[in-house]
C-alpha cells in the first residue's frame, strides 16, 4: 500500500491527539496541526512526526499553516478538519468574525480551499468533524452570522457545526466528479477539555462534574474519526453525508442541512470573510436560501 500523507487538525490534545497516536503506529506520514505549540510539541515528538502550531482566530495563521504544508509535500490523500471549540463570550476576531464560527469553520473553509489543488491531485478524503449540536442547536440565519443580536454560547456552537456538514456538502457538490470525497461525522460525546476550558456554565457542568464519566473516551472518538480517514468513500460511508458515529441519520437531521440554497449560500460567503471572493457558486445565485424561523 502506497503511504499516505495526512493533515489532521486539532491534534494536541483530545480526539486529535488520539486519533494521531493511533495513526502514527501505521506507514502514514502526518502532519499535526493544534493550537498550543507545547502540547502539540509533545504529541509531535513522541510519535516522531512534523507540526505547525497555528491559532484558528486569526487567519494569517491558517494561510502560514497551508504554506507550510505545500513546503512538505505535493499530494494530501486525507484532510481532517478536527480543530474547534466553544466559548462562553462573544468575541470578534482580528479577522472581523465571530470566534466561534471562524475557528469552527472559516479556518477549515480557507484551509481546505487554500490547499485545493493538491486535493483534486490526490482525489483526496476530506472529513470534517462535526457534532450533535448541529441539529441540537443549529439554525443558521445567513443575515446574523456573528450571532450579534443576541449571543448564546450552544446557538454558536451549533451553527458552527451546522456549517461544517453544509461544508462537507458543498465540496461533494463542487468537487466530487474531480475526485474529491468529502464526510462530516460527529465522533461522539467525548470527555475532554474541549468541554472542561469553555466558561460556559452547562458545558462545565456537563464536562467538570462526575457526569463526565457517561461520556466516552478520547479513544473512543479517535476511532470513529479514523473509521471515517480509513474508509472507502462510497462503501464505507457516502460522500457528501453526514454520520453520527458510523451511522447515517436520515431522522433527526437539521433541516437546513440539505437545503441546497444554503449550502451555495454560505460557500460565497465564507469565500468573502475568508478573503477568497472568487468562490462563487452558480447553482446558488437566484435561490433563496432557507432561515431558522
């Protein structure tokens, strides 16, 4: 089997981490990316692989970070775009964006577009870790995208991984006939810092309390995730959907994540805060897209 080299974000800890110890014991060369440059140093050295720590709220940094990466190599046969995170308060970036949709989202939307051409070659897997929260807490509305009329910590959340499922669809949609395959997957309920380090009151609750004992590991989740690096597009999972764990869940989905209108809608717009406004989508102009009510 020809080596394959992976970009995994959001590798310093939690599922990240995890799902890289487990990746590393195989032939496949990875890159790591994480925020903290310690934690990430230390996964990075004891599985003796190469990193680049890049801070997802300001964008200089993720654009840094796919320089980096074309530095290293010409093919990327799978993309995960795992880093993210949830915050108690509003913040605007340097960039101009809510923090948590620009972490969550925008980073991975640059970072994917800026490395697309080496994807297309390498007909690549694109996995895009999504959550629950999607459709728990979910609704975008394309007019309030920095969540300023009223900010709630799970509705940014939500939205924002509501936006990683719309993304997934968006690049099966543009790209799948030139060889790109692209899933989103929520892991599992994972207990983590991810949940420990928010500030906000339910999340500490749920993750800083002996109720984190019902949640599952961060090897638990690793291997969702590397179900999803390791499958067979078209076999193993389809393309352009959205599973919970290893299952497709037709019932229970957000209703706006098959709203095609949408998925166009949004792809612009990312283009445009990304600062890539050439990302336009045809089959999106005309249409109106649908908004939570």
């Amino acid at each position: 089997m020809t080596q394959r080299t992976l970009v995994l974000t959001g590798a310093s800890d939690g599922i990240g981490a995890a799902a890289a110890r487990e990746l590393a014991q195989g032939d496949d060369r990875l890159l790591l990316v994480g925020r903290s440059p310690g934690k990430l140093s230390a996964v990075a050295q004891s599985l003796g692989t190469e990193s680049f720590a890049a801070d997802f709220e300001r964008l200089e940094e993720v654009r840094a970070l796919a320089a980096w990466v074309r530095e290293r190599t010409d093919r990327i046969d799978v993309l995960v775009n795992n880093a993210g995170g949830v915050f108690a308060e509003r913040v605007v970036t340097a960039d101009g964006n809510e923090r948590t949709m620009q972490v969550n989202h925008y980073a991975g939307f640059l970072l994917t577009n800026l490395l697309m051409d080496l994807l297309i070659r390498s007909s690549a897997t694109i996995v895009n870790t999504s959550s629950v929260g999607a459709h728990a807490f979910g609704r975008i509305d394309l007019a309030d995208l920095d969540n300023a009329r009223k900010y709630k910590t799970m509705k940014a959340y939500g939205d924002s991984k509501l936006a990683n499922i719309l993304f997934a669809k968006g690049l099966h949609a543009r790209y799948h006939v030139q060889g790109i395959s692209a899933v989103a997957l929520h892991p599992g309920n994972i207990a983590s810092n991810f949940g420990k380090e928010t500030g906000d009151a339910m999340m500490k609750f749920i993750y800083g309390t002996p109720l984190a004992r019902l949640l599952g590991t961060p090897q638990a989740g690793a291997a969702n995730l590397i179900w999803a690096i390791n499958g067979e597009p078209g076999v193993t999972w389809q393309s352009g959907e959205y599973y919970d764990g290893r299952r497709q869940l037709p019932r229970r989905a957000n209703p706006q994540q098959d709203d095609q209108a949408l998925i166009g809608a949004l792809w612009i717009e990312s283009g445009r805060r990304v600062g890539l406004p050439h990302l336009d989508w045809p089959s999106a102009h005309g249409a109106t897209p649908t908004t939570a009510p």
